[in-house]
C-alpha cells in the first residue's frame, strides 16, 4: 500500500490557503499520509522521509510567476541529497489569478526539475483564483478538484486537472479589487497605499 508526503511550500505555511488545501487533500485521499511545511530548518530531515512514501503532493502557491523561494532551496538541496527511494511527485498549485493557466512556468520548472532528477511526475492540480476561491460560494469547486487529485494520485492513474471560478474577467477583476481592498482595511491600509509603491 502507498503512502503520501504533502510538502507545503508556502512562505505563510502554518495560516495559508496552501494549508487548507492540503487538509482537504488528506481527508479525501484513501492512502495514509503525513503533512510537513517546508522550513529552512527541515531540508535535510524531509529529504530523508522520502524514502518511506510512494507519492509526494507539493503544495504551493504561485510567486511571481514562479515557485516560492522556500520550496527552491529546497528542491536544490534535495537535487544534491535525493532519498534512497525516489517517490511520484504530484502537485498542487494555485494562482491568485482567474486563469489556471498562469501556472504554466512554475510547472513547467518542476518537470524540469523531475526529468532531470529522475522522479516520476504524478498528478498536477492547477487552480486558478486560487487566493479567494475557498471564501466563495464557488468552493465546492475547488474541493471537487482536489477530490479528483486524491482519487487520482489514489489508484496511480495520474492526469492534469485544472479549476477556476466560473466568472468573466471583468466581473472577477471587480470581485478581487473589493477583497483586496477589504483585506487592507482589516491591516489598516487603505486602497491608496496598495496601489503605491511605498507599501512597504
């Protein structure tokens, strides 16, 4: 019987949405499996769990149209300290934005990153509006995706799946502007200072 290692790489681990996916994956997932945020610290003791599990899900959000910092130093230490028995990598990524598809490089990075290492690539989940999606009445959405990535990753017939909201872009560009705006107020930062480059 498999076993699953969910690695979440987010930078805000222990409060993200990555977390939160990451639980529904593990309720929906048959396979026993075991969650661990990717730390600085932890690199070397990570690496040396792999051996013990069939399949690994990274799961992260998308930075800058690429992986967060954290699962990159992470990946180079693992290039250099591969596990006795390497595991299917599957992943699960998501976007703030509308289109799934601004996923695309960073998953592209990590196939790289598998081809060259010689892991087996798995399942890829790409969800778009990742940020809000869970806080909408559209989360039953992205909790059937993830079910389907489960099941997927489950009985080892691995696809590509990908899940948004079903709204238009102009309609999700209003709908984002009014949660970032909310989001700053409960910060104190007003829309203006969002939209400056003195935000920090």
């Amino acid at each position: 019987m498999g076993k699953v290692l969910i690695l979440n790489g987010s930078p805000r681990a222990p409060k993200s949405n990555s977390r939160r996916y990451a639980e529904i994956f593990s309720t929906a997932c048959k396979l026993p499996s075991d969650c661990f945020n990717i730390l600085k610290t932890n690199h070397a003791a990570l690496c040396q769990k792999m051996s013990e599990y069939s399949d690994v899900l990274l799961v992260f959000p998308l930075y800058a149209d690429s992986l967060p910092v954290g699962l990159l130093n992470f990946l180079k230490y693992l290039e250099v300290n591969p596990p006795e028995r390497k595991p299917v990598v599957s992943v699960l990524i998501n976007c703030g934005f509308l289109e799934y598809h601004q996923n695309d490089i960073a998953l592209e990075m990590l196939r790289f990153f598998c081809r060259k290492n010689g892991y087996r690539t798995g399942s890829v989940l790409a969800l778009g509006s990742g940020e809000a999606i869970l806080g909408t009445p559209f989360r039953y959405i992205a909790v059937r995706a993830i079910r389907k990535l489960a099941k997927s990753v489950d009985n080892g017939k691995y696809c590509n799946i990908q899940a948004t909201m079903p709204l238009n872009k102009r309609l999700f560009i209003w709908a984002s502007t009014r949660y970032w705006i909310q989001y700053g107020k409960r910060f104190g930062i007003t829309k203006e200072q969002m939209q400056s480059m003195k935000i920090e």
